[in-house]
C-alpha cells in the first residue's frame, strides 16, 4: 500500500476515533430525565370540564335543497351522430337546467344543447316534457329551453356580485344522470376567466361544490336559496380536485333576457385582438407599464381603426373601468351598448393618450 492511501487511512480512522471519543468523553454524571411511576399526580375526583364549548353556528342546507330542488331540472337531448363506417344513429347526453319562471322557460349550457336533434325534461314531479330551443349562445355557453307548462316552480335569480370568498354554495344538478343530486361547498375565486377548447368564458365563480357529467346548466345556489350561478365547466385532472366553475348570474342574466326577447345575443365590438400585460411582458418588450390589454391587431374599418388605435397601444381604461388585464376590457365591452360612443385610454409608448371609439354589432363570423 502506498503511503499516500496509507496516510488517507489513517486521517480517517482518526477522525471516527475522534468521534467516538467525544461521545466517550461525556459526564458520567449525564443521564435522561427519570419517568415518575409513582400515584402523585393521579386525582380520583377527575371530570372532563363542561361540554359547552363556544357557540358556532354550522349551515343547515336542508332547507336550502328543499326551495330550490323542484326548480332543478333534467335535460336529455338526442344527437345524431355517425359511426367509423359512416351509419348515423342516436346518441343521448344528460345535463341539467333550471326552471327560471312559472310558463316553462329554462337555463341552461349552450354545450348541454347545442346539435340536439331532440330535448326531453325532467321534472322534479317524475313528469316528462319535449322541450324546444328557444336561443343559444356559444360565447358564453348559455341556451334557453321552453317546455309547454304552466304554474310550474321557479328558482329566484340572485346578486353573485354580493358573493364573498369563503361563503357556502351548493351545486344542484343530474349529476352522472343519477337524478338531481345537492353538493356543497365554498366559493374559492371570482371574476375568473378559463378557456374552453378555445373560447375564454368570463365572471365565472370558482367553487369546491362537487360537479360532475350531467351537473352542466345546473345552479349554483346560495343558503338563501337565490341561483348566483350556472354551473359550466370543471378542470380535470388527476392531480387536480375542486375546481369546478360556474357563470356568474350578473354575467348570465342580460344573455339570458336577450335570448328570450330575440333567440340569440348581440354583442358590442371594438374591433381589437388583445393579450393581457404581464410584468414579465412589460419587461420582455420594454413596455411602460406592466398592466393593461396590449393590442395585437386592429381590424380595418372597424371602431379601434376609426378610432386612431394601433398595434402596441396598451389600454388602461375604457369609460370608467380601469383595465388590467384582456378579462375587464372584454367585460368592459360587453356592458356597453351597440352604437355607444365610449372613452378609451391607452399608453403609446411612454405617452398616455385618450380617444373615443363608436361601437358596433360584433361581426358573426
């Protein structure tokens, strides 16, 4: 053995002696602390102390599902679809609805029955009606749906802009088409945005209220019993639970009035494709400000072009709404009027400039 691997033998061999060394050079006076088995600190006369603990006030939903279960409804629709060889047939997907007046008129998802060849209800008194398509709207995944009835019962229509994060919900609905089933849970975000095989719906409630297949058009129900919501969308994933989401009712019920009074909805326009400013675009670009709805094109002809706006015009503000991200300018628009001339403020490079723009019908197609 060399002398280089013999000296490396012996460094390690003195650092573990060492280490034994000090845990042998403790006090022998060291010792753990002795347990105590003697009966001093035993006390036959021992009780737990009262039972009544501090007063919490627990949600009895009970009376909620009670209000609102007649108003829930069942929706199957037909869809005719085509098989690997080319030969059609029938094909039924449950979802749900609600009742929203006394004649027959009911909310629901876009999704729940867009393409439907047919429409059957189910009401909460095991009656079946055919229902027809009264208007649908695919950007916000909204439809009404009419059966031929009368005095039927209806769910109130409630504020979701008084909704506080943390508060109880429960989600209505023919959940996996077992029936209307009632899951509960808390309101966990609003005003969320979440893209749907490209379309973004807006205002949505987030909740941990369970939905699930067939819960879609169902409402989403405060302990009051008011419908604050219409339950959409969940994100699924193995690694993901309790993130379902559902449109706002502030956001559903000017839609659902349009398409009531006209079958479908009409939108105003601005004429713009945007993307929402980041901190890390704003530093990527060397933007001037780091919030905002950047245009990224401007349609010719239409109100932005009219209005002097261009690509790489930041929008701060539109009328008295302040704009931070493309979620409010899209909100912004849509609570204007068609024909409304509206104030637009922008950022141009380090200049803050304001414009008006007149808007029009959002183009169909």
């Amino acid at each position: 053995m060399s002398k280089k691997y013999i000296l490396a033998f012996v460094v390690i061999v003195a650092v573990a002696l060492s280490v034994s060394i000090w845990a042998l050079s403790l006090p022998t006076t060291f010792s753990l602390p002795q347990s105590n088995s003697t009966t001093l600190h035993t006390d036959p006369d021992w009780t737990f102390p009262p039972e009544s603990g501090p007063a919490i006030s627990l949600p009895d939903f009970r009376p909620v599902v009670a209000e609102v279960m007649p108003s829930v409804v069942s929706i199957t629709t037909g869809i005719v679809v085509s098989d690997f060889f080319g030969r059609q047939y029938t094909e039924y997907v449950t979802g749900s609805g609600i009742l929203i007046d006394g004649a027959g008129y009911i909310a629901t998802n876009n999704h729940v029955v867009e393409d439907a060849q047919s429409i059957y209800v189910d009401l909460a008194d095991g009656s079946t009606f055919p229902a027809n398509t009264v208007g649908t709207d695919s950007l916000s995944d909204l439809a009404v749906i009419k059966i031929d009835a009368a005095d039927l019962p209806y769910a109130y229509w409630g504020d979701s802009s008084s909704l506080s994060l943390g508060e109880w919900v429960l989600a209505i609905g023919n959940a996996l088409g077992e029936g209307i089933i009632a899951t509960q849970g808390i309101v966990s975000r609003l005003n969320v945005s979440v893209n749907v095989e490209g379309n973004t719906l807006y205002g949505l409630i987030q909740t941990t209220a369970a939905i699930n297949p067939g819960n879609s058009g169902g409402p989403l129900v405060n302990m009051a019993g008011e419908v604050i919501g219409i339950t959409s969308v969940k994100i699924i994933a193995s690694e993901v639970e309790g993130m379902g989401f559902a449109i706002s009712s502030d956001e559903a019920k000017p839609i659902i009035e349009d398409l009531i009074h006209y079958g479908h909805v009409t939108y105003p326009w601005l004429g713009v494709g945007s993307r929402t400013v980041t901190p890390s675009l704003a530093a990527a670009r060397d933007l001037f400000v780091d919030e905002g709805a950047l245009i990224e094109e401007v349609f010719a002809d239409d109100p932005a072009d009219a209005a002097g706006l261009r690509e790489g015009d930041i929008i701060i503000r539109f009328e008295d709404k302040e704009i931070s991200n493309v979620a409010d300018l899209v909100q912004a628009i849509r609570a204007s009027e068609i024909d409304e001339e509206v104030e637009i403020v922008f950022v141009r490079g380090e200049d803050t400039k304001t414009t008006s723009a007149r808007l029009i019908e959002r183009p169909t197609s």
